[in-house]
C-alpha cells in the first residue's frame, strides 16, 4: 500500500464525471444548502460513500448542529480553577478528573432514546454498550452504570410494551459485562408516551499516567480495527432516529421505514474490555476510538482530523459478517463491540498477540498519512477522498431562531389548588407513597446486579450510588443522575439549576465532595423556537450553577427532536455530578436506625412552595406556577456540614429531601432502614405544607446523642437553618407522625413497594 499515493480515479472520478445524477442527499437527513456545501468543499458532487459518511457525521446526533452555539457558553464560564480539575473535557469521549492519589477517574451520560422505543431491549442495551466503550476508549476500567429513564404514563399500553423490555435491556447487558448497577432514576409523565428516554452513565477508574486520547499521529502509523465483525444493523441510526421526529404513525406499518436498531452482545464487548486494558498496559496503543454512532465514518474521521489529518484505509479488509455491502454501508453501520486503535509499525505483531489471546478478531485497514486527506479505497477503488476536519469537526452550525413561548406566562401563573384538611393527610401520605414517581423501584433494580465486582458501597434506594476506587486506601466516587422536566417546563433556567442541586445534594448527603459534572440534555425539535429558548435557558442555567458551585461540565450529551409530531417532551436536561470520598467506610447511609433514641435533624428551611410538585402532580393533574428557589451557596454549605459530619461521626444516616417533600423522605427512610420513628411538626406552620411541600436544600440526618451537642452547635455556629424532627424508635416498627397519623412500616411498606409489580408483572 503506497500511503501517500495521490487517488483521483474510480468513484471520485466518476463523481466528478457526472455532477449531475441525482444523489438521495434528503432521504440520508441532508438540507438543500447542507448538500450544496459539501459538493463545494469537494469541488464535486459527492461519490455515494461520501454522502454517507457526510449526512450520519453531519447529523444532529453527531455534529451538535443546532447546539454548538450555544453549549459553547460551557466554554465560556469555565474558570480556570475548574479546569484545574480535569485532565480530559468537552470534546473527548469522556470527561476525566484527577481524584487524588495518583487516580482518575472518567464518566459521562448520554442517551439512547429513540432506538430504544422503536425495539426496547436492544435500545436499552446498546446504549449501556455504547457508553461503556466510550469510558474504554479513554484507558480506563468500567467500574460501574446508571441509568436515567423515563416513559409515558405508567399504565398506559405503550408504556408496558417500552418499560420491561428497557430495563431487561439495561440489566441484561451490564448483567453480563458484570458492571454493578449502583443507580438512577424511573419517571413517569404523559408526554414521554412515544418518546421514552433512556439515558446511560458509567464510570471507569484509571491511573493518571494511563490516560488516553483519540487522535491518529505518527505518519506511517497502523490503523487496527479489532472486535465484532461489521454487519447491517444500526444503519442510518443516528441520521434518522436520533435526529428527527417521529411521525406519530409507530404502527408495525409505520415502523418499516425506520433503520434497524444495533444488535449487541455483552460477552464480546466483556473480552474486548479485558483486552483493550492488557494493550493499554503493554504500552503498545498511540490513539483509540470507539466505534458508535455513524460508526467506521465517526472512528475514522475523528481519528484523523484530531491527528496529523491524514488517513488511507482500505475498506474491503473490513471483516464483514453480511455478504454483499457496499462501502456506504460499511461506513454508516453501527454494529457494535467494535474499537478502532492507531499503533506503531513495530508493535503491530504485539498488538495482534494481544488481540489473539483474548479471541479478539483484529485487522490492519490502514495506515496515518501527511497528505491532510481522508483517503478510502475499496478493491483499489477510491470510494472517499475528503478533508476529515470537514466531516468530523467542521459541519453546519445553525443559529436557529430562540422565542420564549407565548403560553410561559400563563403557565407561571400559580393555580389555586384545594389543600386537604389535616384529617386527609393520612390518606395522602400513602397515596403519594404509592403514587407512580413516589413508589420504590425496587422491581426495577433487582433486575440489575449492583454488587458484582464487590466495589459498591451505595446502590439503590441510596440518594447516591457508591463505589470503592482503591482497595488499600478505600478512596472512592459516589455518583447521582437528576432532572425534574416539570420544573424545566416552568423554567428551564431554574430547573436546570435545581437538577444540578439536587445531584450535587444526593452526592453529599453520602459523605462525598462534588468535584464535577456530566450532562444528558433532552429536548424536542430543534426547529421549534420554544424548544430551543428552552435549551438555552436550561445550557445557560446549568453553566451558571456550575461556575456558582465551583465544578466543572466535563462532557456531555445533546439529544433533540424528541417529540412526537408537535408534542415535545418536558425539558430534561439530566445532571450527573460525580463526588469523591477519601475512605468509603465513612459513607453516610440513607436508611435510619443505627442506634435507638437518635435525633432527626431537619436542616434548612420549608417554604409554601408547591409549583411543578408531585403532590399537584398526582392529586391534581396539574402544573402551574413556579418551580422551588434555589440557594447554590446554601447547597454549597449544606455540602461542606455533611462532609464534616461523615469525617467526625457525627451523622449515621442521612436523605435529601426533593419530590413529594417531607412525607415522602421520612417514610422512605424509614423503611430502607426498617425502622420506627416519631416525628414532630412545628406548631407555626401549616402541617401539610411542612409534609408536601418541595422547598430545596434540606436534609434529613440521624445524630447519635452523643453527638447532638456538637452537631448543631456547629450548624448554629455556620448559620444553618435546623430543627429537631424526631426521634428513631426501632421497637415500635411505626412511623408516627403526632397530630397526624401512625403508620405501621408494613402499611407503609406495601404502598410503596406494591405499585410498579402490579403494574409490570
């Protein structure tokens, strides 16, 4: 193979020969003028391998199109300190930061959503896949996944279809991998019917000389493809699925003209993780990417254009397990378990001894060149020749139009909704507890295995899940995923905040320092005015907080055009914050009743505040108003009071406080400990909004007496708004609230825990 042999011949010359037949440019998602530019940067129209390549790299998916310019302003607020705290951002596969100890640790969300409606289990599966080799591809051993999901009603028809084949999807593939489980969320709400979204994290671990990064340098360098062959499957998924709407028409019928959804399976991408880390360690790997969405054409461009900016690849060595594609195909297929690695002539018989070893199918199918050209022959024939920079980097960039809609102002305007009496509050606490948000997920998430490697420490029902990072120090990360679309639907600015918070809050509450931020943002069309005010309003919000809270976005995630016909979802910008903790053993638990007698703590303050709340929610149907204030500084200090109290045994339990408010916390942490409590309303304020209402930045903690003392003389002396609530009492096996009701936690117990069963099984 010549490298830098000049190719002007085949298809590029026929291309050339003939500007005028006509090309499926809009059936591949192309505009007019997206189609223009490319045969301008060509100086021809585009062979049909190019136009594949061009219309999945130039999709919405890929190239953040309709984003850019705003997800820049991440860029723009980022200070310096924050930066200090990654060794790898935006723009990499994963967000990497430095925990200490000479650790890293890399982790990023993103979603699966429209594939996963059309067929659920491989949707939901490829997706754990898909974001699994991201954090390989940066050096580092998966450790553990979350998953972030929401659905239609949770009794509708459709919801029954999408939701078990989801979670066996997330459960069996990370089942198999043997990667824990250790969170997320299940939502329920009408305008996710038809567009479920099904978000992924993980989160790998590395040493901090052993990081990463996809670029292809070195001229003369060998391109490897290694792991499963190359079939059909994923063709066209993130040039239709995930960056256009559905029609509304998901009938079997309707459903014909979508692309196959990407097959996976877990075992090979396990080998392929064992042997992506023995390369790593041999030394023997210059750059590595993953192949996902638009496949060979991502890998390769990407690769390239990050690199020296030169590639030749021969495509027909491609190990295909599909007879008779062609090379638009090859290039825009999204099989999966497959990883792209460039490598030194002379380890090159190293690498594939490796591969070998591990049963890991790996060929040479090109090498790094200087000519600055992407350069893709098949059975000598120049089916490619392109800027890369051109098809990875340098695609359309839309300003497109941002409106406030019309309907916002109605919608903040408060509802007077009736308020039960204090006789009703019973009845209310174990509607709300069983209610479809409210209810335990525990039919969820023992599907998932959360303690395979035994590194998990906090899992679900935990606020956050935890896992140990090193075995000798018990140095470990705790992580949580949060976003609640109806406050976003109020107002994306707050709401995007409140997301961060409450990430941020579920991450303290177990004893650990939120030191950065991963982002899934959901939203609808992108042509929709509305849509994209709400997107600004939810990027800017969130960058703001960050910049307030002093961490960093390291990475993230666009997924738009998640509507149906003219039906957005709620705004969901999905928050993952990542925090680290020096010793595991000192976690703070959810679930109360270490010691009878201990005190319940309420810190911070409650306030009437009821906007966006599940209680209008589930009892009303309705949303209306504003959502909860938000105090990022409180939440700051909140988090520095909960650290000291892991670090000083002053606290043996911990859980924050967010939908369904008080009620729903308590009774939550009371049965996740299996224990009793009294609990004490102030007599200043009304008893319902003390139980219902969803003012943030609060927390319930259990204090041993011992401690109690020192505990609130600290959160006196750091002007900590604190209350006694109550006292454990594991021996009356009731949660008494006084005044108000006693519940037996068998009571309690079966409305919360009976819901999802009745509706799933």
């Amino acid at each position: 193979m010549t490298a830098n042999k000049t190719h002007n011949t085949d298809s590029v010359k026929h291309a050339e020969s003939t500007p005028d037949v006509p090309q499926p440019y809009t059936e591949l998602g192309l505009k007019d003028d997206e189609y223009q530019r490319i045969r301008e940067i060509l100086g021809r129209r585009p062979t049909d391998a190019e136009l594949a390549m061009y219309s999945v790299m130039w999709s919405e998916h890929c190239s953040y199109k309709s984003s850019k310019v705003h997800l820049s302003y991440f860029g723009k607020t980022t200070t310096e300190q924050m930066r200090s705290k990654m060794l790898a951002g935006i723009g990499e596969n994963a967000g990497v930061v430095d925990i200490g100890d000479g650790w890293a640790v890399t982790f990023k969300v993103e979603s699966h959503n429209h594939p996963s409606y059309v067929e659920p289990y491989q949707g939901a599966a490829t997706g754990v896949g898909g974001i699994v080799r991201d954090i390989m591809a940066m050096g580092a051993r998966p450790l553990a996944v979350m998953d972030s999901l929401r659905f239609g009603p949770a009794d509708a028809p459709d919801t029954r279809r999408v939701l078990p084949g989801v979670v066996a999807g997330v459960g069996g593939y990370g089942n198999c991998l043997g990667l824990p489980n250790i969170g997320g969320e299940v939502v329920f709400d009408p305008t996710y019917l038809g567009n479920p979204l099904v978000n992924a994290l993980c989160v790998g671990a590395m040493r901090v000389e052993d990081l990463h990064l996809a670029h292809a340098s070195g001229t003369g360098n060998k391109i490897i493809l290694f792991g499963a062959r190359t079939g059909l499957d994923g063709i066209g998924g993130v040039s239709v699925l995930a960056s256009d709407t559905f029609s509304g028409d998901e009938t079997s019928a309707g459903r014909k003209k979508l692309p196959s959804v990407q097959v996976g399976d877990p075992f090979m991408e396990k080998v392929l993780i064992e042997c992506c880390l023995e390369l790593f360690r041999e030394g023997i790997v210059v750059g590595i990417q993953d192949l996902g969405g638009a496949g060979l054409s991502c890998a390769t461009s990407e690769l390239a254009s990050a690199g020296d900016g030169g590639m030749h690849v021969v495509l027909d060595r491609v190990p295909l397990r599909a007879k008779g594609m062609t090379p638009a195909e090859i290039l825009s297929s999204e099989s999966q378990e497959r990883m792209c690695a460039v490598v030194k002539p002379s380890d090159v018989d190293a690498f594939m001894r490796v591969c070998a070893k591990w049963d890991v199918t790996a060929t040479e199918i090109g090498e790094v060149t200087d000519t600055g050209r992407l350069v893709i022959t098949w059975h000598d024939e120049v089916v490619v020749d392109v800027p890369p920079r051109t098809v990875a980097h340098e695609g359309p960039v839309y300003n497109r139009p941002v409106q406030r809609p019309a309907d916002q102002d109605s919608l903040q305007r408060p509802v007077d909704l009736p308020r039960p009496s204090t006789s009703d509050l019973r009845d209310l606490v174990l509607r709300m507890a069983g209610s479809h948000n409210l209810s335990s997920r525990n039919w969820v998430t023992d599907q998932y295995d959360r303690y395979v490697r035994g590194g998990t420490v906090l899992s679900q029902p935990s606020d956050s899940g935890m896992i140990r990072i090193d075995e000798e120090s018990g140095r470990g990360v705790a992580l949580s995923v949060d976003c609640n679309g109806r406050y976003c639907k109020l107002d994306p600015y707050t709401g995007a905040q409140l997301a961060l918070a409450e990430a941020y809050r579920n991450v303290a509450v177990s004893g650990a320092t939120p030191v950065a931020v991963t982002n899934c943002l959901n939203f609808g069309s992108p042509e929709d005015p509305g849509v994209m005010w709400q997107f600004e309003q939810a990027v800017r919000g969130l960058a703001d907080g960050c910049v307030e809270l002093g961490i960093p976005v390291t990475g993230g995630n666009v997924s738009f055009y998640n509507q149906t016909g003219s039906t957005a979802i709620l705004p969901t910008p999905v928050v993952g914050v990542l925090g680290v903790i020096d010793d595991v053993r000192r976690r703070i638990p959810t679930g109360i009743g270490a010691e009878a007698g201990e005190t319940l703590l309420l810190l911070g303050t409650t306030s009437d505040e009821f906007g966006g709340s599940e209680w209008a929610h589930v009892v009303h149907g309705s949303l209306s108003g504003l959502p909860p204030r938000v105090d990022l500084k409180h939440e700051m200090l909140l988090a520095d009071i909960l650290r000291a109290g892991s670090r000083d045994g002053m606290i043996s339990a911990a859980h924050d406080l967010a939908e369904g408010g008080l009620a729903q916390a308590i009774v939550e942490a009371c049965l996740i400990g299996q224990t009793g409590a009294r609990i004490f309303l102030a007599e200043d304020q009304d008893p319902f909004v003390q139980l219902f209402s969803e003012s943030t930045g609060r927390v319930i903690v259990a204090v041993p007496r011992t401690e109690e003392l020192r505990f609130t003389d600290m959160l006196t002396a750091r002007s900590m708004p604190w209350r006694k609530l109550g006292v454990v009492d594991p021996e009356s096996k009731a949660l008494e609230i006084q005044d108000v009701a006693t519940f037996g936690l068998e009571e309690l117990s079966n409305a919360w825990q009976g819901t999802l069963p009745a509706l799933f099984h």
